[in-house]
C-alpha cells in the first residue's frame, strides 16, 4: 500500500475540519439550542385559521430523520464501491478509499451546507408554523379580531423552546433533508449500478422509487403534524434536490467518482505496463542488433 503524502493529509484534515464544524453549527440551529440567534418577529391576522391548529410531537424527529436518510445511504455507498472493486488488493483498496472519500465526503458536506442555509433561511423569514397560536397563546387587545393585523403582542406560553421553533417554518428542514439524500441516492443508483450492473435495470427502478418514496413521506408527515405549510414542504424539498445537484455536477470530486470504472482504469492500467514492457523489449532488441553489427 503506497503512503499517502503530507498534502494530502493536509487536505482531508483541513476538509474534515470545516465539515464537522458546519455539521456542530446546523446541528444546534435545528435543535434550537441557539438561543442567541432569534428568528425574525413576525405579525399575524388573529382569525388567520392557518395558525391555529394544535401542537403535536414529531413523527419523525430531527435526529431521527438523520440517522434514517444518512445510514441506509453512506451503507448503500459503500457496499456498492466494494462490490465493484471485486478482487480487493492494495492498489484497488486505495482506489475503494479515495473513491468512497470523494463519494460519501461529497455527500456529507452538501447535506450540511444544505440544512445550514435551511436554518438560517428560517431565521430571516420567520414565517409562523401552523400551530404557533396554540403555542405562543398570545395577549391581543383589539375589539375587532377580523382583518386585524397583530404586531404588539407577548406569547403567554411557557415552553420558550417551542415558541421560539414556532417562528422558524419556511423553508422544511425535514424535507430538504430528505429529498437531497434521497436524490443523492438515486442519482448513485442510475449513475454507479445501472451502469456497472446492466442486469439489474428492473431492480434499480424499484431501489430509486423506495428512496422517492421515502423522501416524501417524511415530507408529508411535516403537513401531518402541523409543522409546516404546504409552501414549506414545496420549498425545502426544491432547495434539496437543487443542493443535490450542485454537489454532483459543480463538484470536480463527486464528479469524476461517479463516473469512475474501476474495470476500465485497470485495464488502462495494465495496457500502459504491457505497452512500456513491450517498448523496453524492442528498445533492447534493436540495441543488441547494433551492438553485433558493430563487432562484425
């Protein structure tokens, strides 16, 4: 196994470095744990029946949704990598590694860079959750609550935690989770095995519409339990799919990842020794021909 060099360890650790910070940044954001950090205040009409619905728990949690988009996908990468490897050796492992680096630390990062701008997106609209009023359980003094536009206001509520997350509706967060891995994964589907597994063009299709499935029941599950309007699933799901895309086509790394062919760059690989191999023979023929003809 050849070392690796100083730069690129350099590199990874400086890549490392700045993923695991934006990943601590996001990750507190959408857990609240911020509290510095207030979304915008924003008003509401007191009859507006979009904001009073009750408040429910999460179907699907924000760790949980985590860990059910990002496993199965980093799994599927890294299963499917070494499949196509086949036969392992050392000079093929070191291509599984900086295959799968690319592929998965591609993969990681525009999760985090998405939710990141997901989060503080929110925090700039401040566009209120269907079930802010049962939360905030504001203090309005107005004789008449019709076409009333409410600025001056004090949430009565005692869960601050769920008052301040109230504010933070557009765009989902869930949703653009969810259908950015879940785009992810099927690009890798229809890039990574279809084209290296030809035979498997009836199950590919099948793997591609669990992972779209999935995507959209987390993001109807936000609509569910009155977390999120509908623009909010819209939104976030677009921001997803868009982040998805950048990540595979704006990015050299992720690029040539998935269009790598292991077979193919072995027999490139091989040919070039048999080439030079040969080159060497004739090179050493032609001068033993001379050398003789020089002594006759």
């Amino acid at each position: 196994m050849s070392m690796i060099s100083k730069t690129t360890i350099v590199q990874v650790g400086i890549e490392i470095s700045i993923f695991l910070t934006a990943s601590i940044i996001a990750l507190l954001l959408s857990l609240n744990k911020l509290t510095s950090l207030t979304p915008f205040i924003r008003g509401f009409f007191c009859d507006d029946q979009n904001l009073m619905y009750p408040y429910q728990e999460d179907s699907i949690s924000t760790l949980m949704a985590i860990v059910v988009l990002i496993v199965p996908t980093l799994a599927f990468i890294f299963v499917t990598e070494a499949m196509l490897l086949k036969n392992i050796n050392s000079r093929k492992f070191n291509m599984y590694l900086r295959n799968t680096y690319n592929m998965a630390g591609c993969m990681l990062l525009g999760f985090t860079l998405c939710i990141l701008f997901i989060e503080i997106l929110k925090l700039y609209v401040g566009r209120l959750r269907p079930h802010f009023l049962s939360v905030c359980d504001p203090t309005m003094v107005t004789s008449n609550c019709s076409r009333t536009y409410i600025t001056n206001y004090k949430c009565q509520g005692q869960d601050l935690e769920a008052i301040l997350d109230s504010r933070k509706s557009f765009p989902s967060g869930h949703s653009g989770a969810s259908w950015y891995c879940m785009t992810f994964l099927v690009t890798y589907i229809q890039l990574r095995v279809r084209t290296n597994w030809p035979k498997l063009r009836v199950v590919c299709p099948i793997l591609q519409l669990a992972a779209i499935s999935l995507a959209a029941y987390v993001s109807i599950s936000r609509l569910q339990d009155y977390k999120h309007h509908a623009g909010d699933v819209i939104g976030g799901s677009l921001i997803g799919i868009i982040f998805t895309i950048a990540v595979i086509y704006q990015n050299p790394k992720a690029r040539r990842a998935f269009l790598k062919n292991y077979s193919l760059s072995d027999l490139s690989e091989t040919m070039d020794t048999i080439v030079c191999t040969e080159l060497h023979q004739s090179s050493s023929t032609s001068t033993d021909k001379i050398t003789s003809n020089g002594q006759t």
